[in-house]
C-alpha cells in the first residue's frame, strides 16, 4: 500500500500530513502528486470529496518553499469557480504549511480591493481566486501574472456551467506558457477537453472515479409525491420535508437542502424556521460575511439545516454532513452527482432523499441512467403518518357500522318494548353485545 513517504514529499509537509490525521494518500493524492513535484502538467478528474485539494496543494508547498515572492508579482495562482471553494483551499494551505512559510493573498468578490491590494504589493507565494474578482485586479494594474509558476485551475466543470471559461482562457494567456498547470475537474466535458488541450502540456492525466458514480457510503431514496392541486404543490413538498426530516429524527444530524432555485432556497428556509428548525439560507444573492457567517455555523454544528442552491454549495467541503434532501429534483443530472457528494464524505455513511414529483420522474430516470443505479422509492412519510392517525378514525367507523347493524336488527324485530318506532339501539342488544361496544 502506498504511503505518503512513498510520494516524495519533503519531512516538514509529512508532518502538517499527519498532523491532519491523514494516514494513507486517496487515489488521486496517489495519481497526481508524484508527476506535479516532477514539475509536470497533472490533468485530474476527480470529484470534491476524493482528496484533490490536497493532491495540489500539497506539492505547490513543497515546490513553492524555495524562492521569494516579488512585489504584485503572485509566483502560483489557484483558480476557484466559487468565493466558499476559494476560501476553502485558502484554509488547506494554511492547514499544509504550518511548517512552511508561505505568503497568500485570496482574491474573492465581497472583500474590499484595498486589503487584497496590499497583500499584493507585498508579494504572494500563493494566490487565490474566483476568475473575475482576479481580472478585475488585473484590469487595475494593482496585478502582473508573468510571474506564475504553477497555475491551478479547480473544478474546471463548474466554471464552465458558471460561464467562465473564456476568463479562464483569458488568465491563462496572461501568464507565461512555461508555467506548470494543475487542471481538476470532475467530467470532461467537450468544452473542458478543447482547453486542456490548448493549455496542457503533456499532462499526467490521473481519473480516480469513473464519471459521475456516486459514493457507495451513500444511502439514495427518493419519495415520490403527488399534490393534491398543482397551486398547493410547493405547500404539500415544505410540507413532505417537515415529515422526512421527522421521519429520519436524531440519525439527522444536519443536512444540505438544495433547492433549485434561489426564490425556494429563501422560502423552504424561512419555512422550516417558522415551524422551529434551526436553518439559514446559502445562494448567490447574500452578501459574502452573511455567506461566510452561515457556512461557519453549519461547519461548527450549530446550524442543524443549511438550505442551499447547487453554485453556493458546489465544492463546498463540510466534513460530516449526515444528510442532504434534495427539495427539487436537480434538473442537471450531474448536479445530483455533486450534491449527494456532500454526504459519506472520507468515508463516512450518509444518506441522500430526494422530492420527486411526477413529473420529475423523468428527471430521476436521467439520473439512474447517469449513476447507473437504480434509487429506491419509498413510501411518503406523510401518507403514513395520515394512515396512522386515520387508525383510530377506522376502529370508529366499525363500531358504527356494527352500531347500524344491530340497529337494522332491532328493526327487523320488531320489537316496540312501548317505546315506540325509535328503539335505541343500545336497547336492542344484547348485554354481551352492550359489552363490546
Ligand atoms: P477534497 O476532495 O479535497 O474536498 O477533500 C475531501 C476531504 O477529505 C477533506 O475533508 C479532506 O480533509 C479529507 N482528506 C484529504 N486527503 C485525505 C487523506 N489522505 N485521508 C483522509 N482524509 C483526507
């Protein structure tokens, strides 16, 4: 089995390895960092969850300990399709090189330029960055990319779903075509292989998963639903999710629900809210320190429910998410891949339910085909729980049925006993009958 010593990384990064608690390298940490401390271009394709921000990060330290950084003149650059992703792998670096001195700057939207600024002018070993906030530093001269050594792009598939690769075409003409490029991604979409072709230069191309399998530590379920009226469907599905969360009780311990659109993220939060569950919305539209502050809350626990849509939760590394419950079925297959990818994270059991409606059913036939697995149906929560208090409901009803039949019986008697027509039922039974109502 191959060990962390066996990858040629250097005694100082060992240690930050260990003192993460790592004891053996993933398949893509296997894959990737031998060829990237050779100083050869890497072409992964691995999912967030398979350990790739390590499998960067982890030979940029050693590769970056020698040298010193020159004034607005970055010497490698991390690109990162979201501000959370970027200040994620901001975190791993910190984590990596406890031991090793490195200076890095994150460039995301929401932070304001003049602290970015100088931390710029005064050089950066590492710096990190969503591709806008990176051009528009540039743009204002405040940035010189010739001087990039290794240049990283990150979850390469969700740039191009967010619309930046011609950014991300134009970043990498910025830099010099000696640099050394790390590219992820999670698919090779048509569009990915046309710029990793262009900008790759005989890479090690590492895949560690097959394309879009899900984690076996995963348990899939989809509830299917039907409203009553269409009007009241979003009503009865914040209503279905209440039960499922009930249904699952303590084993749920937090979760990510997504919804697809930013509109349902708001109402499904401020829902569960009103009916006493601990949640917070995450999407697009908040502003960064509300982002930040949510995020932080659900990674320390004391957040129970995070209601998320696909771009603010894509990447997002919060170890030990029990369960995530889709509201919507995602309309981009792949997007379920990614969003069930949150949970059984490093191993760990977890637990995906997903709303279907009928017509979503052909949204999760899509997916099945994609995972190829098929995802068991089970019975909507609330049906069973109506059945239930129905129960007693149908215990009433025979007795009052039984009550009608005795009655018919008094009837067909014939008996008046001087009470006229109108014999009380309870009259007309007998006393082991009187018994057993
Ligand atoms: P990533 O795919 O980079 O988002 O990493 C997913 C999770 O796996 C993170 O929580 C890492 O801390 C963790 N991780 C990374 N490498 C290892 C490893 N070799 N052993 C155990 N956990 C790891």
């Amino acid at each position: 089995m191959t060990k962390f010593s066996d990858l040629a990384l250097s005694p100082k990064i060992l240690e930050a390895v260990e003192a993460a608690g790592y004891e053996t390298p993933t398949p893509i940490q296997k894959g990737a960092i031998p060829p990237a401390l050779e100083k050869r271009d890497v072409l992964g394709i691995a999912q967030t969850g398979t350990g790739k921000t390590a499998s960067f990060t982890l030979p940029m330290i050693q590769m970056l300990a020698s040298g010193r950084a020159r004034a607005r003149m970055p010497r490698s650059l991390v690109l990162c399709p979201t501000r959370e992703l970027a200040a994620q792998v901001a975190e791993s670096f910190d984590t990596y090189s406890r031991n090793i001195k490195l200076s890095k700057a994150l460039l995301i939207g929401g932070v304001s330029f003049k602290e970015q600024d100088a931390l710029i002018d005064r050089g950066v070993d590492v710096l990190i960055a969503t591709p806008g906030r990176l051009l528009d530093h540039f743009e204002r001269g405040k940035l010189l990319l010739t001087g990039i050594e290794i240049m990283v792009v990150d979850e390469a598939d969700r740039m191009l779903d967010m619309g930046f690769i011609p950014d991300i075409e134009r970043i990498f003409s910025l830099t010099p075509f000696t640099r050394q490029t790390l590219f992820f991604s999670a698919t090779m979409a048509p569009e990915i292989e046309r710029i990793t072709n262009l900008f790759l230069s005989s890479p090690a191309r590492v895949e560690v998963a097959r394309r879009a399998t899900t984690s076996e530590t995963v348990t899939q379920e989809v509830v299917q639903m039907k409203p009553s009226r269409r009007d009241r469907a979003a009503k009865e599905k914040r209503e279905l999710l209440r039960a499922i969360i009930e249904r699952e009780g303590e084993e749920c311990r937090n979760a990510i629900v997504f919804c697809n659109r930013k509109t349902d993220v708001d109402i499904v939060a401020k829902s569960l809210q009103k009916h006493g569950f601990d949640a917070a919305p995450i999407h697009g539209d908040l502003d960064q320190p509300q982002r930040t502050r949510t995020l932080d809350k659900f990674r320390d626990g004391e957040l129970r429910f995070l209601v998320a849509s696909d771009v603010a939760a894509r990447g997002l590394d919060i170890p030990r998410v029990s369960h995530v419950l889709n509201f919507d079925v995602p309309s981009n297959s792949e997007d379920y891949v990614h969003r069930i990818g949150r949970t059984g994270r490093a191993g760990r059991e977890g637990k995906a339910v997903t709303i279907s409606l009928p017509a979503d059913e052909k949204l999760v036939g899509a997916i099945e085909k994609l995972i190829t697995q098929d995802i068991p149906r089970v019975g909507n929560p609330m049906r069973a729980a109506a059945a239930k208090s129905e129960q007693p409901k149908r215990t009433r009803d025979r007795k009052k049925s039984q009550t009608s039949s005795l009655e018919a019986v008094g009837r067909r008697s014939g008996r008046t006993v001087g009470m006229g027509d109108h014999l009380p039922s309870f009259i007309a039974m007998s006393f082991k009958e009187r018994a057993a109502v």
